[in-house]
C-alpha cells in the first residue's frame, strides 16, 4: 500500500518555514555579520587613525612652541619671567594654534591650576584635565627640573630638545593623547559612526532585496522534485523533471527520473510476471477443467488415457508451481546455502550421467570433456550445484531437435572453474539472447507444451550462480543452438 500524502509529506505548521525563508534568513544572517563586523572594525580603525592625526598634529604644535620658546629665551637669556607669569606660558601655548585662543574660563582655570602646582605640596589636575593639550606640555630646564608640566603624571613622553647658541637650554615634551576628548573630535567622531550605521543597515535591506529572487530561484527546483515525489507516491511512474543545472540539485533531479525510471520498469516487470503466471497457470487448469466437465458430462469416460492426462497436467501445474516457488525463494535471497570445499566436476560427472539416457532417447548425442578435477575445489553447495547443472542440461534437452547434439566441456585455473553447454539448432535470436535470463520469458517458437517449459529454468540457474559470485551469459552456439557459459571462482 502506497502512504498518502499526509502520511508522507506532513503539512507545514505555522511554527515551520520553508526551505526559501531558511536561505534567505541564513544569507541575510550571514551578510549582516558581515556588515556588522566591517562597522565595528571600520569605526575601531577610525578612531586610531584620528587619534594618529591627532597625535600628529600636537606634535606640529609642539614644534612651532619649541620655536617660540627659543625665540623667548634668545629675547630673556633665562626662564625667569615666563616661569613667574604663567599667563605667559599660556599665550605661548595657545599662540602655537592660532585658530583656537585659550577660551576665557579657561585661561583663568589654569592660571590657577598653574599657580596651586608650585605649591607645597603641589595641587595636581584632574583626570579630565590631564587629557587636554595644556596638561600634557611639559617643559624641563637645562638640568631637568620641570619649569611646566607634570611629568611625574605621565608613562611616555616625547622630548625635543631646546638649543640655543650649541647649547641645551631646556627640553620640551609633550604626552601623547590616549584617546579622543575633544567635543569637537568627539561629534566627528559620532557623525561618521552615524553614517557608516546608516550604510550599514542600507546594504542589509538591499542585500535582502536580491537574496529574495534568488533563493525562490534556487528552491524552484526543489519545490518541482517536491511535487514529483508525491506523483511518484501516488503511483505515477511516468512523471520525470526536467534537470535545469549541473550542480548538486541537477545531480538529485537526475537521480529522481532515474529512480522513476526503475521504479516504472519494475511495475511493468511486475505486471508482465503477473500476467506470464496468470497465463502459465491457466492453461494446464483449463485442460483440467476440460477434461473432468467432458467426464462429468459422460462426452468421455474413465480409460487409464484420460488419467494419465490429468495426471500429467497435475505433474506440470506441480512443476510450475514448484519452480515459481523455488524463484522466489532465491530472488528473495531465502533459498539455504550449505557451502563446503566440493570437486565441482565430479558433480557435473554425475549430473550429465543422469541424462544420457533421456538423450539417447531423443536420439541427441551428448560429448563430454572435463578437465581433471582432481586439483580444482570450490566453496559452495553441493545440491545447488548440482541443480544448477540439471536445470542446463533440461533445458539442452527440451529445445534440441531429434537427431541434435549437445557439448559439455570445462577449464579451470587456480583461481576459477569455467563451464561451456552447447547444443545444436534450434537456435536463438541475437535479440532474444540478453532476456533468457528473466523469468517466464521463453522464446516464441519454444512456446509449446511439449516442448518449451515456463522459462523459470535458466532464471533460477542465474540467482544460483550469482549467490556463488559467479557470472553466465548465453550466446549463439557454433552447433546452430544456444551456449551458455557459467564461470565460478575458486572462493566462492
């Protein structure tokens, strides 16, 4: 019984979704990280290359101050009154930014940090003016006392050196910024962070907008190999999809008709078998019916004739249902295996001795040439073996004319044991050859009762030969008939 599609393929809960959403979610998920992975580390970036900039251009400051110092001590000969005016110290350290004047709060601000850090024990800044620019300056005279500044505060400090006349007259140096604290810096800083954010998202939203098409794109075929399975389980057999890639998905679509194909061969096979044994078994009924109406009717009456003929079709419904049975048994693989170390032509020996007799009787002459078996041994079933070989030399029997001849001859190596049965005419069609092996499949001229069989014979002998891991073909026989050729290895 086929399962229905609800037994199948369960419906989609409001929890579940399609393989569609799946991509789309996973490439969306994975272009975000993405994004958000280049934003972080592009703002990270940012702020180290402003804080260089930043660094750099203090440096420049520092620079033109160390001129302006220079120019003072030229004017003064000592440090005495820029270290006793403060406010000094302050024009000379906003005069190196022209742009940005100390603001008015600020300056007294300083002045009066300035005057506290000469006091004893000296007042320190806060941390917070620690991070601004007049904080970080220091200057140091020609022994290294600190004039301005608070070094003791600082871990690194770039110095440069003050020479007037040849001579070290002091020594400037500045601690550069750990990081940013300038408003100004800081809404720069927020601006950019703001439109790499907006960026950011943009990509996001457009990324989503392509990522759409081509997943419904990409699940297309999917959603069509969906839909042919469930034909496929509904028993249409004939239902194929088209293969529009050569990637993974045209591989599975490829194995699907491949799949149907096999699955629309078998049916036919299936229905063919069906037929063929409705056929086989039909006929030798009907002679059996025929036979006890005309009696029940008196058209014909008890002789010992008309029980032989019933006799004889009960023996034939007998045989065929036995072989149909014994087929079965070895296509299912139930069929029992006692395999031992045997001399396969020894058996084969008896087996052809077992005929002679039924051969002389249609006057067909049998040669026989077997190699020694004395050396040859085989893992396999005796009785298999042995029945393998009644059923070739049955089946030379039935399809050999009168008056015919039959061939049997073996060679063997270490490693295999090959055997050839050949008969005379009537032959087989070139075309007819690769379907011998199948069940119930007989040839049209054989197709009579007293000469042809239910065409199990050669079908049982292909499942014996393949449990021993062995091969049998047929072919055109030089005698005009039919030859197979049965090969066996040594570890079978």
């Amino acid at each position: 019984m086929l399962p229905t599609r609800q037994d199948s393929f369960p419906a989609k809960t409001a929890m579940q979704l399609s393989i569609k959403y799946k991509l789309l979610v996973t490439i969306i998920t994975t272009i975000g990280l993405v994004v958000v992975t280049i934003f972080l580390l592009g703002h990270w970036s940012f702020q180290r290359g402003l804080l260089r900039f930043v660094n750099t251009a203090e440096q420049t400051r520092v620079a033109e101050l160390a001129v302006e110092l220079k120019n003072f001590y030229a004017q003064e000969g000592r440090w005495d009154r820029l270290l006793s005016q403060p406010s000094l110290w302050l024009e000379l350290l906003h005069g190196s930014d022209k742009n940005r004047p100390i603001p008015t709060r600020l300056k007294g601000r300083w002045l009066s940090q300035l005057r506290n850090a000469r006091q004893s024990p000296p007042r320190l800044p806060s941390p917070e003016q620690l991070r601004r620019f007049e904080a970080r300056v220091v200057l140091l005279d020609a022994e290294g006392e600190p004039l301005y500044g608070f070094p003791q505060l600082f871990e690194e400090i770039t110095y440069t050196p003050l020479e007037y006349q040849s001579k070290i007259i002091g020594r400037l140096g500045l601690a550069p910024q750990k990081r940013l604290v300038d408003d100004l810096q800081l809404q720069f800083v927020k601006e950019q962070k703001t439109t790499l954010g907006v960026i950011a998202v943009g990509i996001i939203l457009v990324a989503a907008l392509l990522t759409l098409p081509i997943t419904g794109r990409m699940v297309r075929p999917v959603k069509a190999l969906a839909a042919a399975t469930r034909q496929l389980t509904s028993g249409n057999y004939m239902i194929r999809t088209p293969v529009t890639s050569a990637d993974e998905l045209g591989m599975l679509t490829r194995d699907f008709n491949t799949l149907a194909d096999t699955l629309q061969k078998n049916e036919q096979a299936r229905r063919q078998w069906v037929a063929d044994i409705s056929h086989e078994l039909r006929t030798p009924l009907s002679i059996l019916r025929g036979e006890i109406e005309a009696i029940q009717d008196q058209v014909r009456t008890v002789t010992p004739l008309t029980v032989k003929t019933l006799h004889d079709e009960i023996l034939h419904l007998s045989r065929l249902v036995d072989d149909l049975y014994e087929l079965a048994m070895s296509d299912l693989g139930a069929l029992t295996y006692q395999k031992e170390r045997i001399a396969p032509v020894e058996i084969l020996g008896k087996a052809l001795e077992s005929f002679k007799q039924r051969l002389a009787a249609q006057q067909i002459s049998l040669s026989i040439d077997l190699c020694s078996g004395s050396d040859l041994t085989l893992l396999a079933d005796p009785s298999r073996l042995q029945q393998l070989f009644f059923n070739l030399a049955e089946n030379s029997l039935r399809y050999t004319d009168p008056g015919g001849r039959m061939e049997v001859r073996t060679e063997s190596d270490r490693n295999r044991l090959i055997i050839h049965f050949l008969d005379s005419s009537p032959g087989v069609p070139a075309a007819d050859l690769p379907k011998l092996f199948e069940r119930l499949f007989r040839v049209e001229s054989s197709r009579t009762r007293t000469a042809g069989g239910a065409g199990l014979g050669l079908s049982i002998c292909r499942n014996i030969v393949e449990a021993h891991k062995g091969t049998i073909e047929a072919k055109s026989s030089p005698l005009g008939g039919l030859w197979v050729t049965v090969t066996l290895p040594a570890g079978a």
